[in-house]
C-alpha cells in the first residue's frame, strides 16, 4: 500500500522528545519559546505564537484581530471545515465565496461583492500548499479598511511574490497535525507582524492571563491553547527537515506534472512556488479512477467532497454564486506525493493512472 501521507520522525525528533521527558519541564517552555522564534525568522515575521491545533491558532488570529459576533468574514467555501468553525466559535458570520477552478484558492474577483459594513475580515485559505493570490486580495483589503487571516494550515514552505506564506496576512495560521508538511502531533502557530495583535494572542491563549506582579491575574475571557514543550521538541526537529521535504513534494509533483496524461494537472499561478502539501488532479471520471487507485493500493485522498456551505450547520450561508466550489467536490483526487515515495511508487502511481481512462 502507498499511503496517502506518512509523518517522518527520524532519531532527531526521539532525542529531542526525551531530553523534554528527562528534563521535567513538559509543558509550555524553552523548547515552545525557541520554536516560535525559529518559526518567525523562517516565516519572516516578527512574532510566532504556538498553540495546540490549526483550528485553534485561527480561534485564536480572529479573535487577536477583534472579529466578535455579528462581524463578517469572508472566506471560500471549498476548505476544510475548521476554517469556518473558527469563526462560528467568534459567534461572527460566515461569508461563503466562491473559488477559483484552476487554483481552489479564493476567487479575488467575486470577494468585493461581498464586502458589506459589517465585513471584518478575508480568511483565504492557501489550499494544498499553493498561496491564495495575495496581491488582489490584499488590495481589496486596504481599499475596504478589512483585516487579513490567512488560513496557511496546509502551506508551510509556500512562496508568494518572493515572501513566505505567513507574512502576508495581519495574522496567518499554521497546523502541525502529522499529515501536515511539517508535525508536533497536535499543534498549530499565529504569525503575526503586529506587536499588538502578539500580545493579545498570548493573553487569549493562557487564559487571557496579565503581565502582572503575581501572574495568576486575568483580564479578559481566555483559553488554554498552549502547546506543549514535547510538541515543540518535535516541531524545531520537523522545522530542520522542512526546506528539503518540501523540495521532495517539488520534484515528486514536477515528475506527476510531466508524465500525467489523462487528468487535470494542478495550475500554479505565475507568482507562487507550490509546497504541494497536496498534489490534487481533477477527473470528470473519478470513481473510475479512485477504483482503479483502490485496486493497486495506491492511498488517495478527496479534499474535500462537500463545499462548506452544504454542511447542515452552515446551510444557511449558502448563496448561489457557490459553484465552482460544488464542481471541485465532485471532481478532486489527492495523489500521495510526500517525501517519502520511493521512485518506484511514483512510476506505479503514474502508470495506474494513465491507463485509467
Ligand atoms: C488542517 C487544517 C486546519 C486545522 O488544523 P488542525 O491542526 O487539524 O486543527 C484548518 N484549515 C485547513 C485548511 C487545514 O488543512
């Protein structure tokens, strides 16, 4: 069996987990500090704040923005469902947007229709690794006064206009989870340029604690979303290692991109470097293909088969102007193309695939 994606913890990460378990510091420490400031020279910003998944590090980047019940975020539909939930948890509102069909990123040119005076925040989503198009939707942004949370759970390693995905919105959001590109078990990060926005997140994670005399003095309704200093033992080995997985997803996907006959190949805007945390095709025939992929053990993934909006909780934000978001759900296959393929897994992958019609 080719699995569909497979965590690579090597004796780097062992060691660096048991010097944590010898040392008896095992929860939020030095090793979680140094992972954040590792994290931000790499991302390219000035703060990093480790939390204990995606989902809550978005919890988190929209509440350090403001976003409160009632406010509007725009965000696309096709996503995983995490990214909406975070804002269901502000109590704010879901603005499904429809996407791209070539990239699966957030459409710029159908966002500004949304816009309305409640409008807080553009949560693009940089989907299976490739950046969102940043430049329009920042635009956008500046021209209507609204904040940016980029979604970049599945985009460690991503390149956008020359600068790495995590720098471009007021705050963005990573997952660890260990199908990511990078893993603590459980895990996520806030980057954040806004010394501000920093501080509030710290607060908000650990129970919306003060800097005070005593410490135990707590201003606001908090959480507690700290990692722990295991994960980030993990996450500072994993960290090491990114540059050259994601070189591995690079040349897997360039050798797909190549010899892949009979399916839509992934598009890649001009400006961004794909990380290819997914290598997604497009089948207008893909039960066929899935069945065949089954037959010869070869892992797939469908990310993901609905649109957000026809979730029964989230039904009543759909619109219908959702439909290239709907088309993608019945037409995506994720193909295994993590670092650990052999180049004979990827001559089975492709063989199996073009004798699929
Ligand atoms: C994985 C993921 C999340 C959530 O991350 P967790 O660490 O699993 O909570 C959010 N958004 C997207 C797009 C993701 O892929």
């Amino acid at each position: 069996m080719i699995p569909i994606a497979k965590p690579l913890i090597g004796d780097e990460e062992k060691t660096a987990v048991m010097n944590v378990l010898n040392s008896g510091m095992l929860a939020s420490g030095p090793r979680t500090e140094e992972f954040e400031k590792k994290f931000a020279e790499y991302v390219g910003t000035k703060y990093a704040i480790a939390t204990t998944s995606g989902t809550t590090a978005l919890h988190l980047g929209l509440l350090g923005l403001g976003v409160t019940k009632h406010d509007e975020v725009i965000l696309p539909s096709f996503s995983f469902i995490a990214t909406a939930n975070a804002v269901l948890f502000c109590d704010a509102v879901p603005v499904f947007c429809d996407v791209d069909p070539r990239t699966f990123n957030l459409a710029p040119e159908k966002i500004e229709k949304l816009i309305t005076k409640k409008t807080k925040a553009i949560m693009p989503v940089h989907l299976y690794g490739q950046a969102a198009d940043m430049n329009p939707i920042q635009e956008i942004a500046q021209k209507h006064s609204v904040h940016i949370i980029g979604d970049a759970c599945q985009a460690h390693g991503a390149v956008y206009d020359g600068k790495m995905v995590g720098s471009f919105g007021d705050v963005e959001c990573f997952s660890f989870y260990p199908t990511k590109n990078m893993t603590t078990g459980e895990g996520g990060m806030v980057t954040t340029n806004n010394q501000e926005v920093a501080e509030l997140i710290i607060s908000l994670r650990n129970h919306g604690r003060e800097k005070t005399k005593w410490g135990y003095e707590h201003g606001r309704l908090g959480y507690n979303y700290r990692m722990t200093d295991i994960g980030a033992a993990i996450g500072l080995e994993q960290l090491k290692k990114l540059p050259k997985n994601i070189q591995m997803r690079q040349k897997n996907a360039a050798y797909f991109d190549a010899h892949l006959k009979t399916v839509e190949i992934p598009y890649v805007l001009p400006k961004a470097t794909h990380a290819y945390h997914q290598y997604t095709i497009k089948s207008k025939n893909r039960d066929a293909l899935t069945a065949s992929l089954k037959k010869n053990e070869i892992g797939f993934g469908i990310y993901y088969p609905q649109p957000l909006h026809t979730y029964k909780h989230l039904k009543k934000y759909a619109h219908d102007d959702l439909k290239n978001s709907e088309t993608l759900g019945n037409e995506v296959v994720s193909l295994p193309v993590h670092p650990a393929l052999s180049s004979q897994d990827i001559d089975t992958i492709v063989k199996v695939i073009n004798a699929t019609i």
